[in-house]
C-alpha cells in the first residue's frame, strides 16, 4: 500500500522549511516505474536495454521493477547488519547549532559527544527516535539518474505527471542524492550494480563495492530525518556533518567497511537479477 502523501517539515542550516506533499502516483508501482524509466541517464538506458535484448518478450515490462526492488532489498540487508551499530551511533549525530569544521575532528566530535551525553542524560527529547528497519528505506527510488533527488522532491513531483522545467542535476562528483522520501541514484554507480547483478562481475571491483557503500548510505540519510529529535537537517552545514557523521567518523565508518566486505564476499547477489527473471520465463 502507497504510503498517504504529505507536506514535510525540514531544516535548512537552522531555518525551518516545508517542503508540499508528492503527488500519490508517484509512490505506486506504476509512479516508480515511469520515474525510472523516464528519467535514467544515457549509459543506464542503454545497459537497460541490452538486459531486456536477453529476456523474452513477455518479461521484458519486469525488468525496471525488478532491479527497483533488489535495490530496496540490499538496501534493507546491509542496515540489517549494521542496524544495531547504528543505533548506537545515533547518540552521536551533532546538533543543529554545532559548528561544521569543529566537528569535522576528533577533538571537536569528541567534545560534541560529551555535550549530547549530558544533555540526553537529563532530558529525552535530545534522544534519537526509534525507527523500525524496514523504514529507513526509502519509499521512491530511482536507479541510474542524472538528476537531483532535491529538485525531484521540491519541484518536480508535485503533481501527476514530471515537471520538466524545473529539473536539475546532480552535482557532478555524487553517487547519489536522497532527499524526503526520494532517493536517485547516480549513473556510475547503477551501471556498476547492474555489472554485479546482472552479468555477475567479481564483487572485488571497486566499482562495485562504492556503489554498495552507496546503498547503505542512501539508508542512513533517511534514517536520519526519521531518528533525528531536531528533525531534518539540510543546507551545506547540516549536510557536511551527517555526512562527517556517516563516512568519516571513526570507529563508525571502519564497521561499516568490514559489513559491506562480509556482505559482498557471500556473493548473494552476483547476478541475481538475471536469475530472478529467467527463472520466471
């Protein structure tokens, strides 16, 4: 069942924002679909289409949905492995107000730490909230995209078909975007998900092991403004701590280095894809 939409409220480096509901097509089957398919990026389309050359014509229409949902289901495995290490870290996320380039440092999240525990000792509501797993996934996804999840959730969904006009895309070094509900990923990184679950590439390629830690990420961002007692946090302050908070901080990031080998050496995804939809024909 499509979740009901709604307006969210966010925070954009302390000033409160918010953003209207997406239009409920967007988030049936149907929405994601055309999302995906209208929207992939040239080298994504095209890798698309030599998968579909080898299906028979009856289980070429499953092709879009089916790569969707093994996203969504790695997606949900790997923070099943990390979920309670991430619970954990949680306590760490900075407040709104801390400053960016202190706690980039281990003497400034350090000192970040002891202000939170101090203050979650005596009063709950600086505690994160709790989130149930299957949750932290974002409920539209889009795999093999040039643009940004930011102008897709702000502008362009607002209504029942694409707002074109107001489209952006992403900056030129992401993996990814996730923004309220919408995650889209990169081009880079789905033709190399695609390389692994399709054609059944080794997982060492490094290609492939960013784009799981990708996956992950795109996760922990939703997690984020679901578990965050001050709310969402956006803007170029907001973003470089959760991102400082997510990949750099230490002993955090090396755990979750070690998941994502322990998971890409199982190889239980290792042209999966291509097996779930021959199996069907």
């Amino acid at each position: 069942m499509a979740p009901v939409p709604r307006a969210h409220v966010y925070f954009w480096d302390g000033e409160r924002r918010v953003a209207p509901p997406i239009h409920r097509r967007w988030y049936t089957e149907r929405g994601i679909r055309e999302l995906n398919e209208r929207l992939r990026a040239p080298p994504v389309a095209l890798r698309f289409r030599a998968m579909a050359a080898d299906l028979s014509p009856r289980r070429r229409g499953a092709l879009t949905l089916e790569a969707v949902a093994l996203a969504r289901e790695v997606m949900a495995a790997l923070f099943a492995r990390a979920e309670p290490l991430v619970a954990r870290h949680l306590r760490n996320y900075p407040l709104p107000e801390f400053d960016p380039d202190r706690f980039a440092s281990p003497l400034g999240r350090a000192a970040s730490e002891r202000y939170l525990r101090l203050l979650q000792e005596h009063e709950p509501r600086f505690r994160p909230k709790a989130v149930r797993g299957r949750r932290v996934i974002p409920p539209i996804v889009i795999l093999g995209t040039s643009r940004s999840a930011e102008s897709l959730r702000m502008h362009a969904l607002s209504g029942p078909r694409i707002a074109w006009t107001v489209l952006e895309n992403q900056r030129g070094s992401a993996h990814a975007d996730y923004c309220l509900d919408v995650t889209a990923f990169g081009a880079e990184d789905a033709t190399a998900l695609l390389e692994y679950w399709w054609e059944g590439r080794e997982p060492g390629d490094r290609g492939i092991q960013e784009a799981y830690d990708t996956l992950f990420h795109e996760s922990l961002h939703r997690l984020c403004d679901l578990a965050n007692p001050f709310g969402p946090q956006y803007g170029p302050k907001g973003g470089a701590k959760e991102h400082y908070w997510m990949e750099e901080y230490e002993p955090f990031a090396s755990h979750v280095e070690r998941i994502l080998v322990e998971h890409l050496a199982g190889g239980r995804e290792k042209g999966l894809l291509r097996r779930r939809l021959a199996g069907k024909d």
